[in-house]
C-alpha cells in the first residue's frame, strides 16, 4: 500500500499541492491529467527523484519521505523507456542486480524469468537502439521489475507508441499486473487509456487531485472541466463484449446491444464519436451494422454543430450540422433513428 | 559555350567562394608545417633524436603533460560532473573562470603561478615542508601545464556529462544503484569519449606550452624551450630539426589518439 499525505512540490512555474491519495495493494491506480499538470513530476517525487517541499510518503506502512531512492523498492518506467544505451538488453535487465552484487546464478534466473515473462529471450544480445518502440517499452518495464519492486510507477508509458502497439503494450501491462499482484501507480494525459486499465483514477488538474474513483464514477460525474470535455465528446459505455452464434460481435450494456469489431472479449468499454453518427428521420437502408429508434432528450448549440442527445434508452450524444438541423426540423421529444458502423466503436 | 560555364559557375558562386578562402587558410596551415618538416634531412632528424638533450627534454615534455592530464582527470571530471548537474547563482560565474587561462598571456599566468608556488607564499612554502618545490624543478612544468590546460578538459567533459539523460541516472537508482554507483556504471560510461577527447586535447595543449614553463622552470629543459634556446643561441639551422621531430610527434600522437577514438565512439 502506497500513502501520500499533503504532499507539496515545487514545479517552478506553479506547485502540486494538497495530493492526497492512497494506493492499495495490488491496485492497479491510475492518474489522470492534461499535459504539463505535474504527472511526471508527482511521479518523481514519490519515487525519491524529485526534491518535495513538504508532506509525507508511506509505503507498506513505513515512513520513506527521506529515504534515498535506491532504498525505496520503487520501480520506474519513463514514457520514452530511457534503457542506458551502452548496455545490452540483458545487461540493461540485470543491472540493479549486479550493483547489489548478487551472485551469478540468480543474475541467470532472473534474466531467464523476465524474458520470458516478456517474451524479450530472442532480444537479449540486441543493443536498445536496434529495437522497435514496442520491445524497448517492455525491456524498461522487464528492467523495472528485476528488483522485485513492492510499487511500479509508470510515466505514459504507452504515449510513444503507435496505435497497435500500444494495444499489445497495453494488454501486457494488464497482464503483467495481475499475476505478480503489483501495486501500479500509471499516470496518462488519455482518458480510455485510464478507463481501459485503473482500478481507480485520480485526475489531476493544476496542480491538485481534483477527483479520485473508478472509471465509470470518473466519466459518469465528472467534476472537472478536463474529464467533462473529453466525456461529453465521447459516447462511452461499460459492457460485455461476447460473440454471437452467427460470427457478429456484440457489445451488451444493461438491456441493449450493438455489434462492434473487436478481438477483445469480457467486461470492456466502448466509445463512439458524435460525428460518427448518422442521423435520419426514417430507418436508413445501408452496410452499416447498428441502427436504432430513438427519443431526442436534449439539444446542445454549439454555434454551428449541434449536439443532440438520443435515448434509445441508450443514451447517445449525436453531432449535426446547423444547415442539417433546421432541414430536418429537428425537435426535444421528437423521435428519429441513429445509425452507425460496427468499425466506429471503439473497444478498449 | 562558355555562356554555359559561366551560368554553372554563376549558380554555384558562394561554394566557389567559400571554397578559395578555406584554401588559403589551409595552406597557411598546412605550408609551414609541411616546410619545416621536410627541410631537414632524414639523417639529420636521427642524429639529432639521438642527442641526449633532446631525447631528454622530448621525454620530460611527453611526461610532464601526461602528468598534467592525470591531475586534471582527477580534479576537472567531478567539477565537470557537478557544474553539468546542478543549476545555481554564480555558474556562470564560474564557467568563464574555468576559462580564463586559455586567454590571459601565458606568460603572466606563468608569473601568476610564480606568485603563489613560490616560496614567499604560504602554499608554496606549504608544499615546500613536504619537499615538492615548484621553481626549477618538475613539479613546476606541471602546474604551469595544467594551469594552461586544464580548460579544454573540464569543457568537454561538462559537454559530454550534459549530453547524458540525467533520467538514465535516476532509473539506475530506482534500480538500487547508489549515487558512486550510478556515477561510475552509468554517467562515466557514457561521457567517457568526451572525457578521453578532452585528455588528448589538454595533453596535447601541456606538450605545445612555452610560456608558462619558461616563467616558472626555464630548467629542465621542456622540447618547445629547447627549440627557442637554440634558435636564440645557435641559429636557425640548429633549431629545425628539434622543431621537426616535434611537430612530427605531436602530430603522430593527436592522429593516433584521433583515430583511436573516432574507431571508438563508432565501435
């Protein structure tokens, strides 16, 4: 368990100040804020890197504000991976080993264990500037995790990747977080990103913790104007992604369903975008896979985009040209169909 | 025809340009060098290499900066590592005091040292109650070396530690390095081609110096002294083939130790 009290630091140009929070064993915590909030920073500062002006930090129980950091047993995995670029990937993975003088064999089996807990064994004698973004990112985190760290801090660790990668990035972190039951402690500027893998999420906005919940209390509640503008550009859902007998794929909230294309399956998230959304007055004859009836509950003008909010009971937010709106003699009440593709949704 | 090479020309005009007055800087450079080299006969550069004063003095030069260099290693690189690390009042202060000796006369550095390594001073008298004596002597022609000197290496050991990612130093010591740890294992690994470019530049700026030496320890005889003696006393025809094999040795050593590191930093 990881405990932060009143902590305040000193970022030159403004502070972080009153962070409060308290990471549970095993959790995997996740800190959510703009670019330049003091993400990495906080980061730094828990882990010893960083100077503090004042609070404290416990870990397991145990007072470590003034310890230094190699004393701490927190592990640290940078955005752009920073493996010393004059060592093999090996030695890059037995370094904190070899400084605490451990003997050979076990220098041995760690390697052993981590490369294949990464699957890295065909990258060993590679240097870091020969590999993929993708092999680098799980060499530094195969690295952190040598020392057997009771915390893992994570600086956008998958920011520097591509789309793909990061998926396959991503999917490793959740894996590699539930079968050595790590505390994680993940900071990111992307909000699906959170969604995807906190337990809980902490946003930081300014310098301060301006929420802390689970993903669906985030985006559901959201009591930050940071958090409420990414929400309301996306139409997210919690649900079961689960294939049909027929080979479609279908994501299932409550009572409802929509098909999606995905090779994800279980209890996931899915987002739309309002411009992704079809709006029409009658049922609309075409490739796309979800259609549905609906109620139109709210209207939001936007100077010249409008957003509609459509229950079906589902609630999607729809977005549609001014010209588009008055020709269509748009209306509160009013009922309509919205269509979108499978490929549009977003299962993450 | 000759409307085309001219329009060629005209299009290439300032590489053309450019390209002559580097030539002519070259050649001033070169000119010189290559004249003294080849003014003196190969036997003659061999009888004179056999002459104990010169093969004595080109010894005590080549050791006395290499001696220079080591004290510099010892005493530049942790400055170095600390001005690249850490920001406060006064840095740059210090950095154009770092500098200073490549500018001021070095003969008035030579007085300078004189000053305060000379038995009338409370450190040279300190030194002197532990028998290392700086007039006439050894200890002398180093100091004097690695006043002058000692700028090029601390300069490009700073730029080699800048240029390390100090986020490197602060994995290493999540990963249970210590702060000697991280120092050795990671940050002088890394700035090691800098800090061996710097040796070579500060050895070979110890082996050039005159002025400093002749204010401080005008005896022993270091080689660039022994060329000026004997142009002053016996002409020019005596001094050449000293300045030959001098310039011949320098410039074997800055290719070899050149090459060495260039083999290096690509290896």
């Amino acid at each position: 368990m990881i405990e932060i009290k009143n902590l305040m630091v000193n970022l030159g140009s403004f502070l972080l100040q009153d962070i409060n929070l308290i990471v549970e064993k095993g959790e995997y915590f996740i800190i959510l804020g703009p670019t330049g909030a003091g993400k990495t920073i906080l980061l730094e500062s828990i882990a010893g890197l960083y100077p503090i002006r004042s609070g404290e930090i416990w870990l397991d129980g145990r007072e470590v504000t003034g310890l230094e950091p190699e004393k701490r047993g927190i592990g640290f995995v940078y955005q752009d991976y920073v493996l010393f670029p004059h060592l093999s990937v090996k030695d890059n993975l037995i370094f904190g080993l070899k400084q605490k003088g451990r003997p050979k064999r076990e220098l041995q089996r760690v390697t052993e264990w981590l490369a294949d807990l990464l699957e890295v064994s065909h990258l060993l004698e590679r240097r870091p500037d020969t590999l993929s973004g993708g092999e680098k990112q799980k060499v530094a985190l195969a690295r952190a995790l040598s020392v057997g760290p009771n915390v893992l801090l994570l600086d956008e660790p998958l920011s520097a990747l591509d789309p793909q990668t990061r998926e396959s990035v991503q999917q490793e972190l959740r894996r590699v977080h539930q079968r050595l039951q790590l505390t994680i402690i993940h900071v990111t500027h992307d909000f699906e990103e959170a969604i995807a893998l906190g337990d809980r999420i902490a946003v930081l906005n300014e310098g301060r913790i301006v929420q802390v919940g689970t993903p669906e209390e985030i985006f559901r509640q959201p009591n930050s104007e940071f958090v409420a503008r990414f929400s309301m550009t996306r139409n997210i859902f919690a649900g079961d992604v689960r294939q049909e007998a027929g080979g479609s794929i279908l994501f299932a909230v409550d009572n409802a369903e929509f098909e999606v294309v995905t090779d994800l399956r279980g209890k996931l998230h899915a987002s739309v975008r309002p411009e992704d959304i079809l709006v029409s007055n009658d049922p609309l004859i075409s490739s796309a896979r979800n259609s549905m009836k609906g109620t139109i509950t709210s209207i939001a003008d936007h100077g010249s985009t409008i957003h509609l909010t459509v229950s079906t009971p589902m609630d999607f937010v729809c977005m549609v040209t001014r010209h588009s709106f008055d020709e269509m003699n748009l209306t509160k009440g009013g009922e309509i169909y919205i269509t979108f593709k499978a490929s549009s949704v977003h299962v993450f | 025809m000759i409307a085309q090479i001219w329009r060629w020309l005209a299009k290439r005009r300032l590489t053309i340009i450019f390209l002559l007055l580097g030539t002519v800087i070259l050649l001033f450079i070169f000119v010189p060098l290559a004249k003294t080299l080849f003014s003196s006969s190969p036997s003659l550069l061999w009888g004179t290499l056999l002459e104990g004063e010169v093969i004595r003095s080109i010894w005590l030069t080549l050791y006395t900066a290499l001696l220079a260099t080591a004290l510099g290693l010892l005493l530049g690189v942790p400055l170095a590592y600390f001005l690249a690390r850490h920001s406060f009042r006064g840095k740059r202060f210090v950095e154009a005091l770092i500098d200073v000796p490549i500018v001021v006369p070095h003969t008035a550095a030579g007085i300078a040292l004189l000053f305060v390594f000379g038995q009338n001073f409370v450190i040279g008298r300190a030194f002197h109650s532990i028998g290392i004596d700086f007039v006439l002597s050894v200890p002398g022609i180093v100091i004097a070396m690695l006043f002058v000197s000692v700028p090029f290496l601390i300069d490009s050991a700073k730029q080699g530690f800048e240029k390390v990612d100090e986020r490197l130093e602060k994995v290493a010591r999540t990963l249970g390095a210590s702060h000697w740890q991280t120092f050795f294992r990671v940050s002088l690994p890394l700035a090691k081609g800098s800090i061996f470019g710097g040796s070579v530049m500060m050895w070979a700026r110890g082996i050039s110096e005159f002025g400093a030496v002749l204010v401080l320890c005008s005896y022993p005889t270091i080689a660039p002294i022994l060329v000026y003696t004997r142009l002053e006393e016996y002409g020019l025809n005596y001094a050449l083939p000293v300045a030959s094999i001098l310039i011949i040795i320098c410039l074997v050593v800055f290719v070899g130790l050149r090459s060495f590191a260039y083999r290096k930093e690509k290896a």
